[in-house]
C-alpha cells in the first residue's frame, strides 16, 4: 500500500484589525517570515481559543498563505520529496488565497503591504480611507497627516507618536457616520539606511504605545515635505482640501455621503492644515502654534435621477455625490472628483435642475440667473465643451 503524502506544515498567524480577522500562513521556505511576522504584529495577535485578542465565529475572517517564488521553491524541492510532501504542495499552490513572496529582508515590509490591501479590500464602501498617519497627541489631540507614499508620514507619525499613542503610519479607518477613528496599528515602515529600502520595525523597538482608536480627528495635516522647503504651516480652502484628501482615499465616492462626512471631518477640524516642511521635528514645532480655524459653510446635493441628453441636447454625466461649497461645488464620480466654479457651476446646477436642455434653452436659463453677456453664446459654448471633455456633462 502506497502511504499517503504528508502534508505540508504551515506556520500559522491569527490577527484581529479593525474588527476583521486574518489568518497568515506561512509555506515552506518562509521560516523566518513566519517568526519575523509574529514579533512585528505580536500586539495585534489573536489567539482563536484563548489569546487576549480572540477571534471569535463572529468575526469575519480572511486567510493569506505566503509561499516562496519557484525559483526559491526549486531550492527547497529535495526536502519536500524527501518528506514525501511534494504531492501536497499542488493543492497549496492553487489556493485563492496564496500570495508570491521573495524571502529576505524586504518579506515582511512586502507582507504588511498585503495585508494593507487585504483590509482596504473589506472596508471599501463602508469605512473612509485615508492614506494617513494618526496619533493620538496629549496636546494636539487626534492628529491625521495625509499624503502620497513618500511624504514622511511614517517619521512625522513616528515623532508625534512617541509623545502620545500610535493608530497607524499608513490607513486611517473613519466611520463615515461617527467619524470615529478605528485603528491599524501596523508595524511603522521606515526606509533603511544601509540597503535604501522600506523595512518594518515593531512599536516596542520605537518607543511606540498603540492606542485602540479616537473618537475623531482633531487636527487634519497635508504634508508637503521637501529638503529645502522653508518650514510653514497655513490653513486649506476648503474645497482645495477635500480634493486633495479625495486624491488620498480609496472609493469613496462607493461610501454612502462620504463627500459630506469627509467635509464634516474638516469643519470639526477647523479645516485643513498645509505643512511645508523638511524635517519631521520642524512639523512638531510646527502643530504647536497651528493658525485659528476656520470655518467654511457646505451642503450636501442630492444626486438627481440622471436622464439621457435627447438628440442635440445636453444632461449630467453620471456622478456618485456632490457638495454645494461657498464658492462653488465640489463633485465625485469613480474614481475622480473635481471643484466647479463659476460658469462650470451654474450650468451643472441648471442641468441637475431641468434634466436635458438644448443649448439654446441652457443658454436662456444661465443668462436669466447671471445676467447678459456680449459674449454670452460663445463663453457658454466653451463651459460646456470643457464640461463635456471632462466627463460631467454628456451631450446627445
């Protein structure tokens, strides 16, 4: 009788983020990411029968099985068949759930993106998500500082957090209705000065306390980090920032009023704060004199039925949320947004009124509400070709 194969033995990681369960195995070949992985994320460690962070049937729960790329595989094939687990291997490689990774000192900076995506994935369209640093300060308060990989936000978190608590260097998680912050203590990405490239550091090696979460954010900071910027800290216009943190989210427009909830977050901010600066001790300095608030009136639009432009005429392309702003409108659509004023204004407010116009009819309203113009006909026409180029108005 032929014995069965053994089966292959992973190494096994639960943890609970953000109210989600993850399960991280481990194949053959990634011994030391296994080990590596339990140090970095051991705060955020559930044990499923007994741990201090249980995960329980309640708790939807993902898995992730981190494998070697073939050509490390080749090197651990002579063990596998000596173990007889060479069979086993197939139905490993073919899960849904399976993830390449090179061993080696970029894994588990590699992992943590994963499980980064992995957590975006199952809060999109539930949750506001910000590419964002937060720390809970003790003078400060909450304090999220927003901006695209590179900005500094992993060593601005760093040198705000160890006065405070630590929520994330990477994900800020907002109830669109609460706008509570949930926290995703991920261990901070750093970038290494001898190899150049971004490793993960556990809280403890950085003199970091994770904080559970906030009940909101005090203080909202667009970083605009340089080597010889002078250092400077303004406030945003309001519908420059919400374009700025749309760039910085992930579907939002799939997030029921996220845009409201989002200009909300500002106003319970005092707006948003701009800080030009070099070095992370500077933007402290910084935070510690911020200019007064200030506070800029918005409403929520709602998003008419869309009908299609009849033969020549004009409609609203379709969008997902649109925001009426002191000064004009601020729309999102998929994957996009974009700030409307004047003439661009009025016409998208006339269409959402009406429905489909002809030209000549649009042209009648928009001088009926602003007044005549010599050049009337040809400014509109020139709006609505700018409009339609842009994808927010359709023509028939």
């Amino acid at each position: 009788m032929t014995p069965a194969p053994a089966e292959i033995d992973l190494h096994t990681l639960h943890l609970r983020i953000a109210g989600l369960g993850l399960q991280l195995d481990f194949g053959p070949g990634h011994e030391a990411l296994a080990e590596e992985a339990a140090r970095l994320w051991a705060h955020l460690a559930a044990d499923p029968e007994a741990g201090t962070v249980p995960i329980g049937p309640e708790v939807p729960t993902t898995r992730r099985t981190y494998l070697v790329p073939p050509e490390d595989a080749r090197a651990e094939a002579a063990r596998w068949i000596a173990d007889g687990r060479v069979e086993a291997l197939g139905p490993l490689l073919t899960r849904p759930d399976a993830v390449i990774l090179a061993p080696g000192p970029g894994a588990a900076y590699a992992l943590s993106g994963d499980v980064t995506r992995e957590i975006i994935g199952r809060l999109l369209g539930t949750r506001i998500l910000l590419h964002a640093g937060v720390v809970a300060h003790p003078q400060r308060g909450v304090v999220a500082m927003v901006g695209a990989s590179g900005a500094g936000k992993s060593t601005a978190t760093l040198t705000l957090g160890r006065e405070g608590a630590y929520l994330t260097d990477e994900l800020a998680i907002i109830d669109p209705v609460s706008r509570a912050v949930t926290a995703y203590a991920k261990p901070v990405s750093r970038i290494s000065a001898a190899s150049g490239r971004k490793q993960d550091h556990a809280l403890d090696a950085l003199g970091l306390e994770p904080a559970p979460g906030a009940t909101g954010i005090d203080v909202l900071v667009l970083l605009d980090r340089a080597e010889d910027a002078s250092p400077g800290l303004e406030r945003v216009p309001q519908a420059e920032a919400l374009l700025a943190l749309v760039e910085q989210s992930s579907s939002l427009w799939a997030v029921p009023h996220g845009l409201a909830s989002l200009a909300e977050i500002l106003r319970r901010a005092g707006g948003a704060l701009r800080a030009r600066y070099a070095e992370a001790t500077q933007l402290a300095a910084l935070l510690a004199d911020p200019p007064p608030p200030c506070e800029e009136a918005w409403e929520e639009i709602p998003v008419p039925d869309l009908e299609a432009p009849t033969e020549g005429a004009l409609a609203l392309a379709p969008l997902a949320q649109a925001l009426a702003v002191e000064d004009g409108l601020v729309l999102l659509a998929e994957g996009r947004a974009t700030h409307l004023v004047g003439l661009g204004a009025v016409i998208w407010e006339e269409l959402a009124a009406v429905g489909s116009l002809g030209i000549e009819e649009l042209e009648q309203r928009v001088v009926a509400f602003a007044g005549p113009h010599p050049d009337s006909a040809a400014m509109l026409a020139a709006a609505v070709d700018t409009l339609v180029e842009d994808g927010w108005i359709r023509r028939g």
